[in-house]
C-alpha cells in the first residue's frame, strides 16, 4: 500500500512520520527529495542557474537558498517560473525512489508530502493519513518553534489549506493534540486497520 502521509505546519507531522520510520516502514520525504534535487551537478540545479543567472550559486556550486528565496519572494512571476522547474523534478524523483522501494520488495511505502492537497497528487497514493491539530495548539506550538509572532504565525498556518478541508479528504485522520502516547496509540490502530502492521 502506498499512504501519503500529510498535515500543516506545526501539526507533529515529522513526529508521527518518525513513528512511521521506527515501526519499519519506508519514507520517501518531499522535503528531502527537494533538496537532493538541486545538489551541485544535477540537471535541476543547472536549469535554475540558467533561468535565475549564476548569481544564486555558492562558491561551492551548492544552491544559495535565501538569494533565490528574495528574488521570488518579491516576484510571484519567478516564483511560478521556480516551482515549474522544480516541481516536475522533485515528482520524478518521489515517483523513482518508491518505485525502487517496491521493486526491492517493500509491501507498503510511506510518501510524506506536506503539500499533497495544494499539490494535488492524491493519485500518487492508494491511501491518504492527515496528521491534525487543534488550531490554538498548531499556533502555540508554531509560535515556540519558530520563535514567531502571533500574526506572523498566523499567517503562515493562513498560507496552507484549512487542515478541516484537508481531514474531509483523508482516509484517516490522527488528532495530535494531547501526549505522544495518545499519537502513538492512534497511529497503530489505523496501520493495524489498514493491515499494515
């Protein structure tokens, strides 16, 4: 089985796809994947330079993050221009790494894909797990987190889908709202429910 894992900011997420981890179950992260796709040498990296000038490089070839963060930032335009070179990238890779953990004859793969809604790639998974949060416990933990104002904080939670829309369009849901126990407990229930575990 192919579960997408997802959630919204500061919604314990990464907790819960590290249970995934420690109950032997393979991850194939959205996060990592974007940034092992713009290493030095690698095609994407090389399209971007091309598109934004060499400017947005290190010294070392390595990819100057929070220069190509101002630049598209301030211009939606380029921004568009980025996640088009990226996005169809970052995908592939997904796609080939839980391919190569099927063929290596995993039953089932984990994708943690933060954006899976605002994405639209619920059809890269047979089955969808959203990790939910009580909004005044996402923004209290946000705000500790991230050492961010309350407005700050509040946009950025503004910034993503309703984790409410997101919980209708999920197989199941866990409410991280109380003890890593209780998170736990809520994990194990559904992959034993889904025969998973």
């Amino acid at each position: 089985m192919i579960i997408g894992l997802t959630g919204s900011i500061a919604s314990g997420k990464s907790t819960v796809a590290k249970m995934m981890t420690d109950l032997g179950l393979p991850i194939v992260d959205a996060d990592v994947v974007a940034r092992d796709v713009v290493e030095p040498g690698t095609e994407t990296l090389k399209i971007i330079a091309q598109n934004f000038g060499d400017d947005i490089l290190l010294e070392d070839g390595h990819l100057n993050r929070p220069k190509l963060g101002d630049i598209i930032f301030h211009e939606p335009a380029k921004r568009k221009i980025l996640n088009d070179i990226m996005h169809p990238a970052i995908r592939a890779e997904m796609l080939r790494q839980r391919d190569v953990l099927i063929a290596a004859g995993e039953k089932h793969v984990v994708m943690d894909i933060p954006l899976l809604f605002e994405s639209k790639l619920q059809h890269f998974v047979e089955r969808i797990l959203v990790v939910s949060v009580k909004e005044e416990v996402q923004l209290r933990r946000l705000m500790e987190r991230n050492a961010l104002s309350k407005e700050d904080a509040i946009a950025r939670i503004h910034s993503q889908l309703p984790l409410s829309v997101k919980e209708k369009g999920a197989h199941a849901v866990i409410y991280n709202n109380e003890k890593l126990e209780n998170t736990e407990e809520q994990l194990k229930k559904i992959l034993t429910y889904w025969e998973v575990l």
